[in-house]
C-alpha cells in the first residue's frame, strides 16, 4: 500500500483514532493540502497569489509556509501552531515537526540564494526549535526541544541546546565537554 500523510500520521499519533478524525483535526494536514496549491502557483510565477493564499493558510492553521519552500513526501506537523517554514527551505521524505518550530533565514531580509536550512530524510525536530541559515540537517536526525541550530549536523545525530551540540551520533553518546 502506497505510503500517504494520512496514513503516516495515523501511524504515528496515538491521538489519530481514525482518518475522519485526521482529516477534520489536524491542522498540519490542512497546511500540507494548501501548500502543495500554493507552491504550484508559485513555481508558476503567480507569487502574489500564492503568497496572498499562503496567509489565508496561516490563519486557518497556525503554521505558515512559504509557497517557494521545497518540502517532500509526508512531512507531519504535530500541534503546529507558530511553525514557520521559510521561502529557501528544503525539507526531505518523513520529516516531523513540533510546535514552535522554526526554519529560519539569516540576514537582512535582501538577500538572495539559499538562507534557509535544508532537512535531509527523516528528520525530528522538536517543540520550540530554530533551525537558523543555510544550514543542512543529515538523515534521521533529531533536534531537541528549544534548541538552536545555527551549522550543519551530520546524520544519525541526536543535537540539544543552545547553540546545538551533538551529544548522540550513530547511537553512541558523545563527549560534549
């Protein structure tokens, strides 16, 4: 059976009881639906439209993304509310974020090219987290609670803090003196 977001998070919320209830309740779900709209009239040139429609978005749900951010295949926001995805960003497959999250841009506000952070595959970042520049975030990492990650992490990481240090890479614990 084909993989879907539906069913993922249905999977992995013990909360999601059925798909009637996923469908009506979560708001991740609906920020999904909108951005794959929005995106398409974006890469479509139709960037006033798509970001006008990106704000309706963000008022429905919380959760704002940028119509210009690269997200793959079922990204799930759990509790989303205050996560912002900024226009440069590149989220991979079977991503998760929490609450909170931010995957900032650094700089004046002018500035051109990437500066906004890239997740590589399965990717958790928890409640509260910043993810700040261009930086990149390797497979099957998980970023902590409240930390702030402002270099790239190598995959296999576990990375808490502020700024974010490793303190679990490939399943061992590392030294963070």
């Amino acid at each position: 059976m084909k993989e879907t977001l539906m069913k993922r998070i249905r999977d992995e919320d013990p909360a999601a009881r059925h798909y009637l209830n996923v469908i009506l309740n979560y708001p991740g779900l609906h920020a999904m639906f909108f951005h794959r709209i929005n995106h398409f009239l974006w890469n479509c040139h139709l960037r006033t439209l798509a970001r006008f429609l990106s704000q309706i978005s963000r008022l429905l749900t919380g959760i704002e993304i940028h119509p210009g951010a690269i997200i793959g295949k079922r990204l799930f926001i759990d509790h989303g509310m205050g996560v912002v995805i900024g226009e440069t960003t590149i989220i991979g497959d079977d991503c998760t974020l929490y609450q909170g999250v931010t995957l900032g841009g650094v700089g004046t506000g002018k500035d051109c090219g990437k500066r906004h952070p890239t997740l590589e595959n399965r990717v958790m970042v928890s409640a509260g987290a910043k993810i700040i520049g261009n930086v990149t975030i390797g497979d099957n990492t998980i970023v902590g609670a409240c930390s702030v990650v402002l270099k790239d992490i190598p995959a296999n990481c576990t990375v808490v803090g502020v700024p974010g240090k490793i303190v679990k890479q490939n399943g061992e614990r590392v030294n963070t003196n």
